[in-house]
C-alpha cells in the first residue's frame, strides 16, 4: 500500500518530522480548464494568498495565483502559499523542501518531508524542485542531474521556462552572452527606498525564518523595525548589502544600484566587515572575523590573487556566483568603470571567475534561490538565466 492514504472523511496526513498537518485535497473537478500544466511550469507563480482570514486559501487570489491544494501539482502557487494556507496558524515555515536532500531522491520521500514521486501532484505535496529534479530529464522516478543542479534546463534539453522562448539553448559563448544580456536588460527599476518592502517579498517567509532572511549571519530580521540605523555589532541591524560593491562601477543613479538580482538583506556589522572586498576562499589562519553564520574575512587562498577577501557561508556561494554571472551579463558593455580585484567593469576577472564556477558547482540552485528568483521576476520583470537554466554558466565560456 502506498504509504500515503486518503481517508474516509478525504484528509491525508502529512508528517514533516515536527509536525502532522491536515490538507484538505482538492477534487479534478474543482480544477479550473485553464489550469493547464506544461513540463516547463515554474513552482510558484508571481502573487500573494494574502491573509488567511480573507478567506484566500482553497481558491484563485485575485493576484491571479492559486491557494489550494492542486496548485502543487499546477505550478501556480501564491509565493505565500504554504506559509499562509498549509501551515497551522502559529507554526514556522517548513523545513526547505528539496528532492536533493538525498542523492537519488526521485520516486520517494525526501528527508525534508515533500515528496519526489510520480503521485505527488494528486496528493499536492511535490517537492518544490520536484518538476526539474525528476520530471525535465524524463524520468520521473529515480532520476537526478548527475552535476548536482535542481535543473540541467533548456542547455541540456531540457524545457525553458516560456521567459526563454526566443533564446536558442544550444548557443554558446558571446553569442549565448549577447542573446540573454538582450533579454534581461531593461529590467522595471525598483527603487532604492522600496527595497525595504521588497526583500519582505524576496527574502522573508524563508524557511527557519518568520521575518527578514540574511545570508552574512544566523539573524532572523524583523522586517520594519531592525533597519539600519547605526550598529555597532553583528545582530544590531540589517541594511541593503550590494554584493557587486557599488564603487565597482562607479555610481549610484542607475538601474543597477537597486537591482534585486544583487541586493541582498545583509547584517550591517557584517556588511561593514566585508566592504567592498572580494569574495573568495580565505586562509583559515588569516581569518580576522568570522560571523554567526560562518562567513569571515581574510586572506583569499586562491590561484591569482592572495590579498584580503570574504569567503561567504558555503550555503551561499552558489548563489552569489550566480548572482555574478547575472551581472556580468546583465550588464554587459554598460559599465565605465572600475578595475578593482575581482573585476574590470562588468567584465569578472579569472581568478574570480575561477572560484565562482566552482562555488556554483558546489553549491547548486535551491528551492530559496528559485523562489526569489520568481519573486524578483514579479518585481522586475527579468530572471537570472542561471538560477532557471544552470548549465547555462557552462556555455559561456568567459564572464
């Protein structure tokens, strides 16, 4: 028997290891005929449930998402779904939900309690990585991307989210470089005094977190009133970290100084102790901070360079690698300025370029990173090609 019952009264229990919850499954028939699924839909789409007092849950949010129980297996979840229609009133966000918790997750459960089998849209409880994991490289149970990526995307042959369609994925190179750079220039600017709310949409609900999610330390932010202000040490406050260091360009008045796609919600202290240093692997025996989440400063122990850098925590590294590439393709010939260590203009020096191929390895895109990669598209209108399509970053060949 499959270890996932319906009951009589039409409940099906789901343990996640902290908590049982109760979801009411919702029938085919409830279904609307335009929610259509093709193999490329993404897991969430651009939106709000909202609060469940307005009675949001179980139907369409007048944003336009889902927030029932068939979205899972539609792909047209409100970015808030879960924590607000799934989770028992008062509870924490769920354990992150990856197929790849496990090597070979496909065709069973995950650790993190979801779900990475062909049953898992009737029962609403896929995996929120589960249509890339084992679903885009035709095999549904048992499959896995042998380099670790939740998506081996359009550059492996594998579907293109419809933001790609007029991108040919077998390009390579400059003319690989040229195509995406037409595609996600122009972004809708959001700006600088609306980060604030907008890291409320792009980096809150995370899970583990009830508030503002930082990648420089362990603190969980409130959103309004941990602002920076001034600090005078780590957990003081949180600020509007730019990753590519805003002196690497030279200014402030332009569409990159408030693109999401490098903003992050980061600890001022912390942010502080970076500067605009580098990123790298630092000596262990040069470190002179490291945070609460593990991410210190000191002297980078890489081919090419040996002055001071900032090695973020390891669950990081891929995404602000790809965060890298974004930029460097983003804004690709629009830059006048600067050479600094890690880059000349929106050109990645080899060195660097170096290291954050290999973080993106390491570290492959999340289920976190795809939702705020989806949150910053409902934003901003542009993606990251890399976060949708990773094997992406193999095809150019220069940064």
């Amino acid at each position: 028997m499959h270890p996932r019952m319906l009951s009589m009264t039409g409940y099906r229990m789901r343990n996640y290891g902290w908590t049982v919850l109760l979801l009411t499954l919702a029938s085919c028939d409830d279904v609307s005929p335009e929610r259509e699924r093709g193999p490329d839909a993404p897991r969430f789409a651009p939106g709000a449930c909202g609060d469940a007092t307005d009675n949001a849950c179980g139907g369409q949010s007048p944003d336009g998402c889902w927030c029932d129980a068939g979205c899972v297996g539609f792909g047209d979840c409100c970015l808030d779904y879960e924590p607000v229609c799934v989770l028992p009133p008062g509870q924490p966000p769920m354990a992150v939900d990856t197929c790849f918790a496990v090597p070979s997750p496909c065709g069973s459960q995950s650790p993190d309690g979801c779900w990475c089998d062909d049953g898992c849209t009737q029962y609403g409880d896929c995996c929120s990585d589960y249509v890339p994991a084992c679903v885009d490289d035709g095999n549904d149970s048992g499959g896995n991307d042998s380099d670790g990526n939740d998506s081996d995307g359009g550059g492996s042959g594998g579907p293109l989210h419809p933001y790609y369609g007029g991108i040919n994925a077998s390009l390579t190179g400059d003319a690989l470089e040229s195509a995406l750079h037409g595609l996600i220039d122009g972004h809708t600017v959001v700006s600088y005094g609306d980060l604030w709310s907008a890291f409320a949409q792009t980096d809150g609900s995370v899970p583990g977190c009830n508030g503002i999610y930082d990648i420089y330390s362990d603190v969980c932010w409130n959103p309004n009133s941990q602002r920076c202000g001034s600090y005078s040490e780590e957990g003081d406050c949180y600020n509007r970290e730019h990753s590519w260091p805003r002196s690497w360009w030279g200014g402030s008045s332009a569409a990159q100084f408030s693109d999401l796609f490098h903003l992050y919600p980061t600890d001022g202290y912390v942010n502080g102790i970076r500067g605009n240093l580098p990123y790298c692997e630092v000596s262990s025996s040069s470190v002179d901070y490291e945070s609460s989440n593990g991410s210190r400063r000191g002297n980078c122990a890489v081919s090419g360079f040996s002055g001071e850098g900032f090695e973020p925590a390891d669950a990081f590294k891929g995404d602000l690698a790809r965060t890298y590439f974004y930029m460097a393709i983003r804004y690709r010939g629009e830059f006048t300025c600067c050479a600094e260590d890690g880059v000349n203009r929106a050109e990645i020096t080899s060195w660097e370029e170096a290291v954050l191929r290999q973080w993106h390895t390491a570290d492959p895109v999340s289920s976190k990173e795809i939702a705020r990669n989806e949150a910053v598209f409902s934003l901003q209108g542009n993606r990251n090609p890399f976060i949708d399509v990773p094997a992406w970053v193999d095809q150019v060949f220069d940064f």
